[in-house]
C-alpha cells in the first residue's frame, strides 16, 4: 500500500521446521511474534524455538522460546535462523516490520567479496532481497549497490568477521 510504513506477514506452524538465513533490516525496526495459534487463547503454546541473534553471522547467540513472545530487533542487529521444535500445539508466527516495504541483507560465503574487495576492502558481499529497489543514501539517484558505507556498524561486523 503506497504510502504505508507497516508491513506484516504470519504464518502458522504445526511441526518442525526451520526458516531464514542470518540477516538484518536497514533504517527500522521489525518485530516478531510467537503465539498460540487458538484465536481463544493464545497463550496456549506448546512449542520451543530456537532463534539466533548476534552482531554478525559468525557471532551469533542462541535464545531458546517456550511461551509466547514478542522480540524486537533494532535496524542493523542480524538474525535468524529460526528453529521451530518441539511443536506439541501449533503456533502462530507473525513479523512485523515498520517500513511499507520489507528487505533483507545477507552476507554472501567467505571470499565472495572478491570483485568488491577491490573497491571496499571487504571479505565479504552483502546482498539485498526485498520487495522494492533500494536507493543509495548519499546519492538518491543511483541504485544501492549494498557497499556498506550506510550500514552503522559495518566496521565492527567486518572486523569481528577476520
């Protein structure tokens, strides 16, 4: 919806199962749910998960979730894995990001960085996947090429990674 700066997506869940790659959003905040899945009661949850959270994908810590949940993950922290185990009632899962838009930004296999290596000095690349074209933030006339330069902590995430 134009104009919107709200974007929600849910799923529900019945076994295990896991879902995403370790990744984070630019610019806002996303949240997500876990929930019974009874409209009647959604506290009734019968189901653990696992999910990961870190400052870069190679430092990431595990948090376990066994009753109804709502996490927020400020722009630029990576997440995900998620693991949903255990799953004895089926559960309702939502995200919530606060943007009209929804993006994410994954860092590609060590030694893919080679050609923008070069240019940025960096180990890795970092790919968007979202459901609109991104914009350079210092040049809003050309394409974001996911150099890096915006992303805050982008030195601390580089230099955790050697």
């Amino acid at each position: 919806m134009e104009g919107a700066s709200y974007h929600i997506g849910w799923q529900i869940f019945t076994g295990a199962n896991d879902m995403e790659e370790p990744h984070f959003h630019q610019g806002k905040d996303e949240y997500l749910f876990f929930m019974g899945s009874d409209p009647m009661n959604m506290f009734d949850f019968d189901s653990e998960i696992e999910i990961f959270i870190g400052d870069d994908p190679d430092h990431m810590e595990s948090k376990t979730i066994t009753k109804p949940t709502v996490i927020r993950f400020p722009p630029n922290v990576w997440h995900c894995p998620i693991k949903f185990r255990k799953m004895k009632k089926p559960i309702l899962f939502q995200a919530a990001f606060l943007d009209g838009t929804w993006g994410t930004i994954t860092r590609g296999p060590e030694g893919s960085g080679a050609v923008q290596k070069q240019y940025f000095n960096r180990k890795y690349t970092y790919d968007y996947m979202g459901d609109n074209v991104r914009y350079c933030k210092f040049n809003d006339k050309k394409r974001c090429i996911i150099c890096g330069k915006c992303f805050p902590r982008m030195d601390n995430i580089e230099n955790n990674s050697k």
